[in-house]
C-alpha cells in the first residue's frame, strides 16, 4: 500500500495525545491472537483459537483487556472510568 501524502502521519504517542488517555475503544479478535502472548507455563487455558473475544484498546492500539463479549468489555471500559468510543 502506497502512503498517500493527503494523509498526516501520527507517532503513537501522538494519536494518543490526540485522543486523550481516557478514550479506548473496543474491537473483536480471534482467541488465536491472546493465544500466542500466553506462556506455555501459564496453566491451562479453556479458549479455541477461532473463539471470538473483545479487546479494550487504546488509542495507539495496545490491549487493557480482554473479555467475552462486546457488552462486557464496554461495561469494563465505563467501570475503569474510561470513554468507549465507536469506530469503523
């Protein structure tokens, strides 16, 4: 993919900047992906890789967490006292 010069560039630490720390937002993932970051020390773990999970994201894209379901992980985000916001 070519970059288009319309689009301004944002460093991590920038686009979280621009969006405050308290707004996160939530997008589904493949089990497969949490998977890969467990030790295999960690014990046993009850997830199918084609499992579908949400994550609590930052605004530069690291995960605060995961859960279950879309509701849970919104819940989780307004009981930390955080800003879900919707994107696409």
């Amino acid at each position: 993919m070519t970059p288009n010069p319309h689009t301004p560039f944002f460093s991590a630490e920038a686009f979280l900047a621009l969006g405050a720390p308290d707004l996160v937002y939530v997008r589904p993932i493949k089990a497969a992906e949490i998977l890969a970051d467990v030790p295999a020390d960690a014990g046993d773990i009850d997830l199918s890789p084609d499992q579908t999970l949400y994550a609590v994201c930052r605004a530069d894209g690291a995960r605060l967490a995961v859960l279950t379901d879309k509701d849970s992980a919104i819940a989780a985000a307004l009981a930390h006292e955080l800003a879900p916001v919707s994107v696409h």
